[in-house]
C-alpha cells in the first residue's frame, strides 16, 4: 500500500496542478485540491501548446507518438513471429548462427549503434520522416526469444498432423502458429506499445520537424531553461494527456496481457 502511495503521489500532484493556474504553480504552492483552471488549461494545451512550444498542440504530438508506437508494436511482433517461426520449424544450414546473430542485438539497444544507424537514416533520406524513425525500432531480439520458446512448446504432433493435409509453411502459420500465439501477442503489444510510446533519444535525434515531433519530446521542450517562465498548467495538462493512451492500453487489454504472462497450458 505504501508503495502504491509513493507512486502515485507524482501522479497527483500533475493532475491536480493542471488544474490550477500558472501564477498559483509559479509562486511554488503545491496544491492539493483542483482548482477552477482545468478546462482552459487542457483546451490550451490540446488546442495551442504551452511553455516555449507554443505552435505545437498536444493533439498532433499525441497523434505521432500514437502512430509510432502502433507501428513500432505492430512491427516487432510480426518480424519477431517470423523470424521465430523460421528458426523452430525450418532445417536451414546455420539455423542456430542466425538465432544467436538476433539473441547478440540484445547487447547493442539502439542507443548502442545510434551513429551509425543515424548515418544510414541520412543516408537513406529517411530524417524527418516516420519511416525514419519507425524502422531503426521495429526489430526486436527479446520478442524473437519469447516466441521462440514458445514454438518449440508446440507438439510436432501438429506440425506432422499439417503436412498430412497438405498444409504449407505459411498456411500452418496461419491456421495453427498464430491462433496459439494470440495471448502471447497481447501481453507483447501492451510492452512494445508502452515501449514505442516512451521512446526520447531516437525522435529526439531523427525529428526536427515540429510536426512530426513525439508527445514526449515535445513536453521536455516545453520547460524553458534559466529564468524563463514556464506555464506549468499547461506543461502538466499536457502530461495527464500523454499519459492516458498508455494507460487505456494497459486497462483494455489488461485480461489478454495476464493471460499471456501466466498460462502455460495451450
């Protein structure tokens, strides 16, 4: 109970600041009820920006750091799966190098090889652009594994019982490997949404355009430096509201992503 406390204080003290307005914040009270401000406050920052970022509305941050992380979960299942598949139900010469040449980039994130993969982005002509700064996160060496020990818990039963039918490789993903792997996939897409959605060093790296700029990025240039004067109402109004798409995820899908983390029997 303590820690739930302790956790949640931040929390608090962000909703109940964006409610309240920016002289109450910059005299340093710290409120601790609601104050009258929250509905211009939140229609400011959803509508204009605050602090420095004034141009950029919080909907159109919102959107990009939707649309990466959709793409960025979406993205590392469906390599992870095939790749996974590749390397449980395929006999291929050096099956087991590739499968340790993927297990290795757990070593290498992409603050690790961030130059060199901002030298191919530029050389590409992907700065400034989703691709850019979709691709670069899509492959994923943990997802590969998880999927990967769970195909190999597959009966070979299924995998005999398919080729009698006459079933191909890719008809068996489809018919008997994803249907199987559907709790594992949900439990994934909440952690790779979460994942894509706090991503700050590669979009703060490969984006300069202001509309292309990630909710997260956009709050921390939102914060002047030195003496200048911040609307901390708006800046938290714009932190409650990056904060409930990750938090829906969690709670819509939070039966799949149990599910996925805990059963063992399929």
């Amino acid at each position: 109970m303590l820690g739930v406390l302790i956790f949640s204080f931040p929390i608090y003290i962000t909703l109940i600041g964006s409610t309240h307005d920016a002289s109450t914040i910059g005299r340093g009270d710290v409120p601790l009820l609601p104050g009258p401000h929250a509905l211009e406050n939140y229609a400011q920052a959803w509508g204009s920006g605050g602090g420095r970022y004034m141009g950029t509305p919080a909907v159109q941050m919102l959107a990009n750091s939707l649309a990466m992380a959709l793409l960025i979960a979406a993205g590392k299942i469906v390599i992870s799966l095939l790749s996974a598949f590749a390397v449980v139900f395929f006999r291929f010469p050096g099956r087991m190098i590739c499968f340790w040449a993927i297990f290795i980039t757990l070593m290498l994130p992409v603050e690790v090889r961030i130059i060199p993969t901002f030298e191919v982005m530029v050389n590409l002509s992907l700065v400034n652009t989703m691709a850019g700064l979709v691709i670069p996160l899509i492959a994923s060496a943990t997802a590969t594994l998880l999927f990967r020990q769970f195909f190999m818990t597959i009966p070979p039963e299924f995998v005999e019982a398919a080729k009698i039918d006459g079933a191909g490789p890719m008809r068996f993903f489809k018919d008997v490997v994803l249907p199987l792997s559907i709790t594992n996939i949900a439990a994934l897409f909440v952690i790779l949404f979460i994942y894509g959605w706090n991503q700050y060093l590669w979009p703060l790296l490969i984006i300069n355009d202001r509309g292309l700029e990630t909710i997260i990025v956009g709050l921390t240039k939102m914060i002047g430096g030195g003496d200048s004067q911040n609307e901390w109402n708006v800046i938290m109004a714009t932190a409650v509201m990056a904060l409930l798409p990750p938090v829906g995820v969690v709670l819509l899908m939070q039966r799949w992503f149990i599910k996925g983390l805990v059963e063992t029997e399929k």
